[in-house]
C-alpha cells in the first residue's frame, strides 16, 4: 500500500510544528520569565534541531526546494529571537 503526501500537506505539519515550538517556548518563557536560562536555550536549540531534521527530510524527499527549507528554518529561528526579545529586558550594558 502506498500512500503520498503532497506539498501543502507537508508544509501544513511544518506550519503546524514550528507553530507548537513557538507555543511550548512562549509558555516556557512565561514561566521562568528568563530567556537566557540554559534550560530555555537547551530546549530551543533542541527543537529548532528537531525541525530543521523535518525539513531536510523533505527537501531530500523532494517536497521542498533548498530555499523553502531555508525560509522555514529563518522564520521559525525569527519568531523564536522576537519571543526572546520580548521576555528579556534590556540592560542598556555596553561592551567596549
């Protein structure tokens, strides 16, 4: 039995991937309030792997060019980086 999957199907688990990565991260981020804790980043990291590994899978398999999967991994590394940015304060510290 064979069975396909077309290319907005395939996008539409992406989609709805890196919408619960972003999800879980969010409420992540709310509860410990901190960013930049090892565990947040550890988790992040872990995820954004885990993603990336879907997307090469289907670009391998065809679904996605290159530059699809490049796009999805940026936007998703994006919505990432603006939740970051939203929980961490700015110190105003400047490195010389």
């Amino acid at each position: 039995m064979e069975n396909f999957i077309s290319k907005q199907q395939a996008l539409a688990v992406l989609q709805q991937d890196a919408a619960e990565i972003c999800d879980l991260l969010g409420k992540q981020s709310n509860i410990l309030c901190r960013t930049d804790c090892p565990a947040f980043e550890e988790v992040a990291d872990t995820r954004i792997y885990g993603f990336s590994c879907e997307v090469k899978f289907l670009i391998r398999s065809g679904l996605l060019t290159t530059s699809e999967g490049h796009q999805l991994i940026k936007e998703l590394e994006e919505k990432l980086g603006n939740i970051q940015a939203r929980v961490t304060p700015d110190v105003g510290v400047e490195w010389e």
